[in-house]
C-alpha cells in the first residue's frame, strides 16, 4: 500500500509528492555581479543537480571552511605518514594501532563526505591562490593574481564598486551573521583577503612598496585599508602582516603615515587588538567587541621555528574565533587557513610542508570539539596543489622524510649503499619525496636550507628536476572533505566555485 499524504483537499502519492517538493521553486537564490558569469552558472548547475541527494536539503546555521593551502593530494597521504610517525617518535616507539603512518588519517580525512575539486582559473591551467580563493568566496571563477573580481574587470572597476561581486563574508554580515578570518599568513595574504578584499593585484596589500603610486592612480584602495573598513566590520581577524597596517614612522611599512590598527580601534566601541600570544590568550573570547590580532610583520613563522610565548598556533586562533564567533549569535562564517603549507612547498622543504600540514589537522580536530554537525557545515580543501611527488617503492614504515631503500619485489633492479639506501644510475641516493622544480638553495629567517643535508633534516630541500626560484604550484584536482548540514552536496568532480554554491544553499539563502 502506497503511503498518502493529505494536501489540501488532495490525496498524493509519498512519491509523486517529493518529485513535486523537488520541483518547486526555491528560496530566491543569492544575487551578485557575479551570476552572470557561465561559470557562476555551471556551478550553481552542479549543487542543484546534487540538491536531491538525501540530506540535499539540510540547512546549516554556521559555516567553517578550512584552506589548506597547496595542499594537494600527495601532500594529504604524504603528511598522513608523517603525522603518524611524529607522534610515534614523540612517543618514544611506534605509534599505537600503526604499523608504519600509512593507516593513519589526518582529523579531516574523518570526515564524512568528500569530493574532488578543479582548481584552474578562468586564463590559467596551474592556478595562484587568488584566484582560486575568489572563486570559493564569490562563486564565480576569475583570472590568475586577482581578488575579488570578476574575469572581464580590472582596475576601471574600482571607480564602480557596486559592479565587484559579493563574497561569503558580505554576504553573511549584509544577513547579521557573524564573520572572521583566520591564517598563518598576513591576514592580507591571497586567500584570507578573498574574504573581504576587491583588488586587480593580489600584490596591493598595503601602501607600501608592493603597491607603486603609479598604480594607486587607479582609485583602487589597498588591501589592509579594506579589511578594517569592511562593511558592518568583521567579527575576528587573526594571522600577521602587522607591518601593512603601521607607518614607517611606527616600525611599519606604510609610506601614507596612517595607522590602520588605531583607526580600526576607534571606528567602533569595543574593539581590541592583540600582538602577541599573551595578549590573545588574555582574551575572553565571550567579550563584545571585534577583536584583530596580527602576531608578526609580516607571516607568522613556520610552526617548526615559532616562538609560542609570541604567535598563537593555528590550533590556538582556529578555537578563539570560533568561540568568539559562538558567543556572538546568530550564526556565524568563517575562514581557517593553513597558510604556510603553501610556502614550505615553494621552498621545497618538505619537512615544514608537512608539519604545517599537521598543524591544520590539529586545528580542524579542535574545531571539531567545538561545533555541532547537525548545525554547522565544516570544509576542508586546498586552493591549489604542488609539484610535489611521493614515489619509489619503500618499504612500510619507511621514514617519510628519509632516503629511499628498496623493498624485495618493487620494479627494476635498484643498487643500493653500505647503508642500504637505494641509488639511482648515477650512483647517488633519492628520498621518498620530491618536487619537479624548486629552488637551489634559500633562507628561514637566519637558517640556511639545502639538499647537502641529511633529508631527515628539517633544513634539507628535497631534490627537483628543474632549478628555479620558487617552486610552482601543481594543476590537479584537490580534496574536499566536509561534514554537517550541506555536505551531502559534497559529490563527484566539482568546479572549485562550487564552494560558494554550497554554502549559500546550505545557510538556506
């Protein structure tokens, strides 16, 4: 017998109903300059032909995206092994229930859904973090090194603002949710400024030397100078770039002799800052107010070399602001970078691309302590890859960060040292891990990295194909991992501006 629903004065079939529940008209949808855009179209296409998976429905109170940047699939298995077996090491032994790292998952990997994503931008097979950052903030695909704007706009625009898309964060605050960024980056870095930034260069950070005053002709305001004037004002700002925000005259870099930090402070009551660790951790994340805590000049340093008397882990900011953002009420989006994976990888020091990899898990399970999947929709992707490969055949438990050794029944016949490393034709020893260009030689602060170091040295620079200045970022597709309200619209192959379409359907706009 066929379940009947009453409707009305009508009797419906349970199935018939739900094909005509699935083919009413939604909500209105978001509106921005950027639904004009085909690639707006095709990827608002994807979520709604996912709309009818079950749970397509599910509305999300707040939203948690997570950007591992450069954090490609072989960085995800790679830093899954090294996790593992830098747990075991601190342990004193093996790491319990793992026999080597490989069964290991990093905190996201639990998650429940997950889901490919096409990184390349609108003129670009191998993208920058800009762009990517803006398609998941807009929903629209742009160019290679712009944030904020649509691909056929450039600096002109800025003399018509009202013409830039709207990102997530607007979006959110124009609604009276609450909005936060979060990066181990200068917090006017590429992919936290896709939150609240509108620029033609990714490079136009403040009013300083990165922004010629030839350029500032354009009218288009500097990046800094728009975060603390962001409309309705965000809620929680932490990562570094201190330097953008200060004159020259107070240690800064800006050459207009404004103090954005003591402006920010003034605009609105309540406000505080923080410039340190310490000052954060004073902090009662149930206070009013907005806070901005911007910890360094300019990146906060790699987790290996921090000072945690002076920078906050990502771990540490990643919890305040989600209290702080919980305390507020009335739902809340907010954005937690992984910043430096990306630039170990352009050093091609795997060692600190992996720890920083690490490093975000760890954010993410703390999270994760926090929230309440039947009401928040938590992401967790990577704008971009890397040239950076995992490959020869080691055996279980090999160290990840170590020379290769052969194992018995591995392809090719392979000569190996005293020591039992294998080598390759020309005689000399290889690691697991590689990169297919990348830098000689560079420099950590004062420390000097290479490849004439043991490779489980944390300063060693693994070995490349092709020598150049940074290493470039990779074109495959990357993870996207996600739980809560939405995810089950985390499917398949995506465009990456699928994101955006995600969210906004998830909080039901």
């Amino acid at each position: 017998m066929k379940t009947l629903i009453l409707m009305g004065a009508r009797l419906l079939a349970a199935p018939v109903l739900g094909a005509l529940l699935l083919a009413a008209p939604a909500v209105a949808a978001v509106q921005t300059t950027a639904s004009a855009e085909p690639s707006w179209a095709k990827a608002a296409a994807e979520i709604a032909a996912r709309a009818g998976n079950p749970g397509g429905h599910a509305r999300a109170k707040n939203v948690i995206l997570f950007v591992g940047d450069g954090m490609g699939p072989s960085t995800v298995t790679a830093a899954r092994i090294y996790d593992a077996q830098k747990r075991a090491k601190a342990a004193g032994g093996r790491y319990p229930g793992f026999e080597g790292g490989e069964e290991n998952l990093l905190s996201f990997e639990r998650l429940p859904r997950t889901a490919m994503v096409k990184t390349y931008n609108s003129n670009a097979q191998v993208p920058d973090s800009a762009g990517t950052a803006t398609a998941m903030t807009t929903g629209s695909k742009t160019r290679i090194g712009v944030l904020g704007i649509l691909p056929g706009q450039s600096a002109e625009t800025c003399k018509t603002p009202e013409k830039m898309p709207k990102t997530i964060a607007e979006l959110a605050k124009a609604r009276g949710m609450g909005v936060g960024v979060v990066t181990t980056t200068r917090i006017t870095h590429a992919t936290p400024a896709a939150m609240y930034a509108h620029s033609p260069a990714r490079d136009w950070e403040g009013n300083d030397r990165s922004y010629a005053p030839a350029a500032r002709k354009s009218g288009c305001v500097d990046i800094a100078s728009q975060l603390i004037a962001f409309p309705g004002g965000m809620d929680v700002m932490l990562g570094g770039g201190l330097a953008r925000f200060r004159p020259e005259s107070a240690g800064g870099m800006r050459d207009d002799g404004r103090d954005l930090v003591a402006e920010w402070e003034k605009a609105a009551a309540g406000r505080r800052f923080v410039g340190d660790a310490g000052g954060l951790r004073a902090l009662d994340p149930k206070a009013g107010g907005a806070v901005l805590g911007l910890f360094n000049a300019d990146h906060l340093d790699f987790n290996f070399d921090a000072d945690r008397a002076k920078e906050p882990s990502l771990a540490e900011m990643a919890v305040f602001a989600v209290k702080k953002l919980q305390a507020r009420g009335g739902g809340y989006v907010l954005m937690v970078e992984g910043g430096r994976i990306d630039h170990a990888h352009h050093l091609t020091n795997a060692f600190r691309a992996l720890d920083e990899a690490s490093e975000l898990s760890r954010a993410v399970a703390e999270v994760l302590k926090l929230v309440d999947l039947k009401d928040t929709l938590v992401m967790v992707t990577a704008d971009h890859s890397h040239v950076f490969t995992m490959a020869g055949y080691p055996p279980r438990g090999n160290d990840i960060l170590g020379n290769m050794k052969p194992i018995e029944g591995g392809e090719g016949r392979i000569a190996v040292d005293a020591a039992g490393n294998a080598l390759d034709q020309r005689g000399r020893t290889y690691q697991t891990l590689g990169y297919m260009n990348g830098p000689m030689e560079v420099r950590v602060g004062k420390k000097g990295l290479d490849s004439a170091r043991a490779s489980t040295d944390p300063d060693f620079l693994q070995n490349k194909a092709y020598f150049l200045s940074s290493e470039t970022h990779g074109g495959e597709d990357v993870g996207l991992y996600a739980g809560g309200p939405g995810s089950a619209l985390v499917t398949g192959v995506i465009e990456q501006n699928s994101l955006f379409h995600i969210m906004v359907k998830a909080l039901g706009w």
